[in-house]
C-alpha cells in the first residue's frame, strides 16, 4: 500500500509476500495435525496447536509492524518467535513428550524444570540445546533481545548524528533503518516460521504411528513445508 515499506522498498515485497503465505500456514497445519490419526487427540496436540496459534498471532502482528516502519515491535516479535521454536524443539527432543506438556498444562515454567543434564530450562538454556539443530538461531535471538529490553538500539533509532548536526523525532522517521535491516528481519522470521511449521507438521507425519513410521502428508494433498528432523520417535 502507499507509504509502506515494500512500497519505499519494492525489493522486499516477495519476502513478506511469502510470509504472509506462511501466515495462512497455519490454518493448515492445524488442519492437518487435528486431521491425522482419524482426528484422535493426543497430549501433544495440546502444545502443538497452542504454538500454532501464538505463531499465527506473532506472524499477523509481525507483518503489520513491518508495513509500518515499527521495528520496536517488529523486532521483539522476531524474539518471541525464536522463543516458541526453542520451545518446541525441547519438546520434540525431551525424552518424554507427554511429561512435559503435562506439567505446562499444570502451570509449570520452563524456568522451574530441568533437563537431562539438572539444568535448569531458562531462556537461555533453550536456546542453547536448540543451537544444534538451529544453528542460525543464536546470534539473531541475541541481537533481537536488545530490542526487548531498552537498549543501545533504541538510542540509535531515536537519534542520528551527521558531522554536527544531530536530530531525532518520534516516532521513528521511515528514512532511518535502512533497507539491509528490514530484509534481516523478514529473512530471519520467515525461517523461523517454517522452522516451527516443521515441527507441527512433522508431529502430525508421526501421529498415532507406530515407533519408525511415517505418513507422507503430501499424498494427501497437503504440501508440507520444510521439516526439522525432530519428534519424540515415541509417537511414531
């Protein structure tokens, strides 16, 4: 639309095109993963579809900041959809799925739980046992956590110095993050998104299956996104 980003920058017009592409997704995936396994319901449906629904919300809110030049939201939102991947590659990965989706169900944090090792599940110990299996996760969550707590980032958006001269404004004027920062952001939210689609998409492949056994979604007319190689083998 007039006065938007991919206006000011057409080059980026495919990238939040494809997006909102993965937004719709959602629907999808949901559909899928309720769908599957003749619509029997198993615990971990119950985090499944609730990270779903916060990535939707995430993706939707996402778009809208990056149409209108709001990095201050755009880029906390990024964060707190990294938080969600984490989260669902602990899952998958923990050794008893159900366990733990019972115990957030009963109002435990991860914070208050420990892994394999007696660590306990803080933010960034997430993100570390994700790292291997994300590796481009680490130093964009970082970056993105200092637009969550007040920053050097905020200061930098909020003024600008040429030679002399310096001024500021709010809000943020759309001249002062330049293109290369929003394609970063757009880049790093679309692989997050698809890497969470993959982990719901890749439960609903295993769903009701016996140990080792897989349905190939796509014979169902459904076109699966790529799919992290992550699940409890316990849900087949």
């Amino acid at each position: 639309m007039p006065g938007s980003l991919t206006a000011r920058f057409p080059d980026l017009e495919r990238r939040r095109s494809q997006l909102d592409i993965l937004r719709k997704r959602h629907l999808d995936s949901a559909h899928i993963t309720l769908g599957v396994a003749g619509g029997a319901l198993y615990i971990p449906d119950i985090f499944i579809i609730a990270a779903l629904q916060r990535s939707y919300g995430l993706v939707d809110a996402f778009i809208d900041a990056v149409d209108h030049y709001n990095i201050h939201a755009a880029a906390p939102l990024l964060r707190v959809q990294l938080d969600t991947l984490f989260r669902l590659s602990y899952v998958c990965r923990a050794p008893s799925v159900d366990e733990v989706v019972e115990d957030v169900m009963a109002g435990t944090e991860f914070r208050q739980m420990k892994d394999a090792d007696g660590k306990k599940l803080t933010d960034g110990r997430l993100k570390d046992l994700a790292a291997p299996f994300h590796p481009w996760t680490t130093e964009v969550y970082d970056n993105a956590s200092g637009w969550v707590h007040f920053s050097q980032a905020h200061l930098g958006t909020a003024w600008q110095i040429k030679g002399d001269v310096v001024s500021g404004g709010v809000p943020l004027r759309p001249s002062v993050v330049p293109e290369r920062i929003w394609g970063e952001l757009l880049d790093s939210m679309l692989q997050a998104t698809v890497e969470v689609l993959g982990y719901a998409e890749g439960w609903a492949s295993r769903k009701g299956l016996p140990p080792n056994q897989f349905r190939d979604l796509s014979k169902d007319g459904h076109p699966v996104v790529t799919l992290p190689d992550a699940m409890d083998p316990e849900y087949g």
